[in-house]
C-alpha cells in the first residue's frame, strides 16, 4: 500500500566526500531489497508483505522519502532495470561509469 519505508544498508556505507562512488539498490532472488557501495557486498533487508511495490508516492532519490537529510553533491547517472542485474552485468556498468567521472 506504499505507507511502509523499506531500507538497506551496505556492507562498505562509509564514503568519502569528493570521490567517485557506484551506489546501487537492487531486490536480490530472494525478494530481499540490497544496498551496496563500490560493488561491496550489501546487506538483505527483508520486504516481506510489501507485494508488487504499486503504490502513489513518488520515487525519491537524493534525499529521504519525508524531505529531510538531502543529499549534498552531485548524481552523475541513475539507471532503473526490471531485473535483477548479474553480479558481471553489474561489474561491467560499474567499470563503465567509473571511467566518465574520473
């Protein structure tokens, strides 16, 4: 129904300002939602009961979802699949757009 925030923290969530970071959030064969930052291993945050996602709020990237805390720098890129990516799909977009922002 879309009134539940699902969160998921990454392995590697400490970065540092003024360097290139890949960040990604992805939802893992098991239905687990999964943060990782630079291709380190995320952490599953279970989204049981949170069915197919359908809800009318909007996305909201670069803050959280109640306007607080923004995010204080630049996005270079977003990209949104209907898969689950392979850990070499991954590595290779990783790859990919480290090489546009360095």
């Amino acid at each position: 129904d879309g009134s539940t925030v699902k969160t998921a923290s990454s392995a590697n969530d400490s970065v540092t300002a003024g360097q290139w970071h890949f960040v990604e959030a992805y939802y893992d064969e098991s239905g687990d939602m999964v943060c990782a930052v630079d291709l380190a291993d995320g952490t599953g945050t279970s989204t049981s009961g949170q069915g197919d996602c359908s809800h009318t709020n909007e996305l909201v990237i670069g803050q959280r979802h109640d306007g607080l805390v923004p995010f204080k720098g630049d996005i270079g890129e977003i990209r949104i699949y209907n898969r689950v990516l392979s850990t070499a799909e991954r590595t290779y977009i990783h790859n990919l757009t480290k090489g546009r922002y360095l």
